[in-house]
C-alpha cells in the first residue's frame, strides 16, 4: 500500500534483480494464496540459462525469468510433475552483461 518492502530479505548482487532483496506487501499476499512452493538455485545456473534460453528459443530474457529455467534445469520441481510452464518474459537486461554472458 505505501509501495514498502513487506518482507526484506539479505542477499548479494545477482543477475536477477527484479526478484532479490523483498516482497512488497500487495505480492507478499497474492504469494501467500498462489505459491506452493520457493526453490532456490545458483548464479551460475541463472546465468547459463540466460544464455541457454538466447541460443535455443532465440528470447532474450532477463535473469528474474531465467530463474524458473534454471530451476527447470535443474530438475527442482515435484517428482511425478509432468506438465511445467515456464512465463519466458522480461528483457530488461544490460546488454554488456549478456555480452559477459556469452
């Protein structure tokens, strides 16, 4: 409501900015309602599957989207699970931190 972080959490610099550091209260509620579950993966695994994604769907996307790729490389998701979506959304990435990327 008065646009401040609902819930803030420690965290170190990333290539997914859009999704570190806090939860606004609106999101915090609408998490609360939607979310099952929160895995967590690597840097390292957000970056490859920021370039992963470039080379095979020809989208770039921002590191807050490859997060759920990463997490789908990973395998993170229920055993038995056999239908993921994954939203490929989000450009909003410098383009000298994808030239580092490749």
């Amino acid at each position: 409501r008065d646009g401040r972080a609902h819930l803030k959490i420690d965290s170190q610099p990333t290539i997914a900015e859009g999704i570190e550091g806090g939860v606004a209260e609106a999101t915090y509620r609408l998490g609360l309602k939607f979310i099952d579950d929160v895995v967590c993966v690597s840097e390292a695994s957000i970056r490859r599957a920021v370039v992963d994604t470039l080379a095979r769907e020809r989208q770039l996307i921002e590191g807050s989207a490859a997060a759920a790729v990463a997490a789908v490389a990973e395998r993170k998701f229920p055993k038995g699970c056999r239908r993921i979506v994954v939203v490929l959304s989000g450009g909003n990435i410098d383009m000298e931190r994808v030239k580092g990327l490749l």
